[in-house]
C-alpha cells in the first residue's frame, strides 16, 4: 500500500474513532426528545409487558420503545420476557420489512452475548450507535474514495497528502457538528449508509469493469429500496443512464439483468405479501396516502391538506374507511389518478414549487454548484466522472421525487451523499487556489527587484 493511501485511510480511521465517540453521547440526546425522531414507528413488535429495573411494568404502547415516566424521553434499553411477546396475526404488511431484520439482525447479536434465555433486551442506544457508526464509515469512505479515484485521473501539482488532510480537516468541521446525526429508531435511519455503500459498490465495479459486482451494488440498491421505496426510482434511472453513457455496447440482456436483480427483494417481498395478505404489496401500505396527500404541499382546488389526521379524517367521512387498510389504499391511489388526468398542469407547477423548496435546503444547491465548478474548472472527460456516480444516482433523486412529494425525510439519502461530494469538490476547488496561491508568490520572489 503507498504512503498517500495508507495516511487516508489511518486519518479517516482516527476521524471514524472520534465521531463514533461523540455519536454515543449523541444517541443519548436522540432518545431524550419525544416524537417521529425516536418513535418506533411500528417497527416492534406489540408485547404485554416489560421489565424496567428489575420490575415488570405493563407496556402502554405497541412496542418496547416505551417513553419513559416523565416524559423526558424513551428508554434506553428494555427487557421482555419471552411469554410476553402478542401473538397477534399480522392484519397488514409491515412498515419496513428491511429496517425490522435490522433491528432483528442487531437485538439478536447483543441478546447472544447477553446469554439470558428467559428475556429480549432491545438495546436502542446501542443500536443508534451502530446507525451512527455505518453512516460516518459510509461518509469518509465515499469522500475518501471519490477524491482517490478522481485524483488519479488527474495530473495536479498539488501534494496530494495536502489534498486528503485538507479533504479530512472539512470532513472533520462538517461532522463536528453532528450535520448527520438526526434520526432514532426508525427507517430513516439506516437508508442513507446503505444507499451510499452499494453506489461506491457499483462506482467499483464499473471502474474495475466487474459484472459481478454490478450484480451485487444492484440487489443491494434492491435491499435498501425496502427500507425507503421511494428509492427505487432514482436507482433505476441511474442504472440505466450509466448503462447506456459509459457502456456504449452494453449489452440489452445486462442491463435488464441488472434491472431485474435490483427488483427482486422487491417482487420477493411483494409475493411474500400476496400469499399472507392476498395482496401484492411490494413496498408497503400507505403507497397511495403518500400520493394524495403530499397533494396538500401545494394550493389546491380540491381543498387537501398535507396533514395524517386530515387524511384519516377525509377517508373516515367521504368513504367510511379506517386510516389504514387496503381499501383505503386503493381509493387514494385513484383519487390522486383522477387529479393527475384532470389537472396535469397543476402538478407541473406544484413539481416546480417543490423542486425549488428541496433545491433550498441548507448546503445543498451550493454542493451541487460546487461539483459542476470543479467539473468545469479540470476540464473533466466522461471517465474522470466515473467517481462522482454516487452523487449522479443522488441528483436524479432530487430532480424525479418532486413529482410525489417535498418531505424531507425521504431525501436524506440524497442530500448526504451531495453535500460529501460538495466537500470533495470545495476540497478540490481550495487545493487550486493554494496552487494559484503559490504560483504568484513564486513569481513574486523570483521577479527581479
């Protein structure tokens, strides 16, 4: 391993070490505030009582996230005994089949070091911790990878050990912050880590020419597409822009393999649906409440509001249906077609509003004018933009999810990996200048008085 590469790599493992430290004292704070941030949000399963302190206390919510007594918060770590656990027939497919192996995948692992088989510890901090670990890992690595990548393509005057300390110092100013650590126990969460590992996965693979790993970043694009679906429609445009610019004789049976891998946890989870639930559910419910709804973002002649109790209400009232069923789901999605086919101009107008509101979010227009100004400023042919795929995948993210809604929760994927590579382009941008810097200064001692 060279010099440059081995002191990257120790210095973001020491940055890791440092915000991994900071992030336990973060979770704390995380799980101290009450709402969406630390909810549950019917990921857990329903259980008739827990133990705190040694004491078994009757559980008044569905799940082990239980607030704690004065309301200053949830609890940071919950004991069941196994005979308290509902056995209750599921009526409806789940929020998030792939963030509940997540936490199953995590809580079992620490119940094995536990050795205790009478109880289930959910240990939330700790799993927050962990969400905190792989987001900061994904972090420095796709800031690290892309400028190692870019640089190599690149013929720079510029110490490329300054690049990297540079590159590391804002990393360190950015994350100091805590710019990144704002969800719980929820979905949220864990999407944007994986989102970013499988694209380095599949920047990899393209820059090794592997079809393997091709193969492996799509299904676990498709892995993280059951955690926030909305994702799926940034990764299919993705894959096929960059199928068809860098492989001008790619061939067609790749690419819909490709295409066909991304969507099998996807098909797998909606046949799994179709044979409990007798519904092809692929993603999961609420589809067409994230329709209609998100309508209310906008003014609208049809009197909807971006609200959940303005939805319960309106389907409890218009059509005597309950928030949430399949029925339910069912109606809003044809509600909101009706809309779309007798008013498309109104949603035209409403994408541009949108856009604009998400284009407006803290740091993010700035990065995306950064990355275009370093592009502009090396003269950078298609492959020097092989590194910045990430950041390729996030901005057709940003430009298609307006058509269906501005909530920010569901751009978090996107705005993380645009503002790391804004910090690559700035890191970029500031080595020129101090090359610019020291061209003129060398000119000036050199000039003869």
């Amino acid at each position: 391993m060279s010099k440059k590469l081995l002191f990257f790599f120790c210095f973001s493992l020491a940055s890791l070490l440092t915000f991994v430290h900071e992030s336990k004292n973060y979770s704390s704070d995380i799980l101290n505030k009450n709402g969406w941030g630390a909810s549950a949000s019917g990921l857990l399963p329903s259980v008739n009582s827990i133990l705190i302190n040694g004491t078994h206390k009757y559980n008044i919510g569905k799940g082990p996230l239980v607030k704690k007594p004065n309301g200053s918060g949830f609890l940071h770590k919950v004991s069941i005994r196994k005979e308290d656990y509902k056995s209750e027939k599921l009526a409806l497919p789940v929020r998030s089949v792939a963030y509940q192996y997540w936490i199953a995948l995590v809580t079992a692992l620490d119940n094995i070091s536990l050795n205790n088989r009478s109880y289930i510890t959910y240990n939330f901090k700790k799993i927050i911790v962990i969400q905190d670990f792989l987001l900061l890992f994904s972090w420095l690595l796709m800031t690290n990878f892309a400028t190692y990548f870019l640089l190599k393509g690149l013929e720079t005057r510029t110490n490329r050990l300054v690049i990297f300390f540079l590159l590391n110092v804002l990393n360190y100013m950015y994350l100091g912050n805590r710019q990144l650590f704002t969800n719980g126990i929820t979905d949220s969460a864990l999407a944007p880590s994986l989102w970013i590992i499988s694209l380095i996965i599949f920047t990899i693979s393209i820059l090794k020419k592997s079809f393997l790993f091709l193969i492996i970043s799509a299904l676990s694009l498709g892995f993280t597409c059951l955690i926030r679906g909305e994702l799926v429609f940034p990764a299919i445009v993705g894959i096929s822009l960059t199928s068809f610019w860098l492989y001008k004789k790619f061939k067609k049976y790749k690419y819909f393999t490709l295409i066909l891998v991304l969507l099998t946890p996807v098909l797998i989870n909606g046949t799994y649906n179709k044979a409990v639930f007798k519904k092809f559910v692929p993603f999961r419910m609420q589809s067409g409440q994230n329709l209609l709804e998100p309508i209310g973002q906008c003014r609208n002649p049809w009197g909807i509001k971006y609200s959940d109790k303005w939805f319960g209400d309106y389907m409890k009232d218009k059509y005597n249906l309950p928030y949430l069923s399949f029925q339910t789901d069912s109606v809003a999605t044809k509600e909101y077609l009706r809309h779309l086919s007798n008013d498309p101009f109104f949603f035209v107008s409403c994408y541009k509003q949108r856009l604009i509101n998400v284009l407006g979010t803290k740091h993010v227009l700035i990065s995306i004018l950064l990355v275009f100004l370093i592009i502009w400023f090396k003269r950078l042919n298609y492959s020097q933009l092989i590194p910045f795929t990430p950041f390729w995948f996030s901005l057709c993210g940003v430009f298609i999810l307006p058509f269906l809604n501005s909530l920010p929760r569901i751009y978090e994927s996107f705005f993380i990996v645009i503002k790391g590579f804004g910090l690559v382009g700035g890191t970029l941008l500031l080595a020129e200048l101090i090359k610019i810097f020291q061209k003129f200064t060398t000119k000036s001692v050199s000039k003869p008085v």
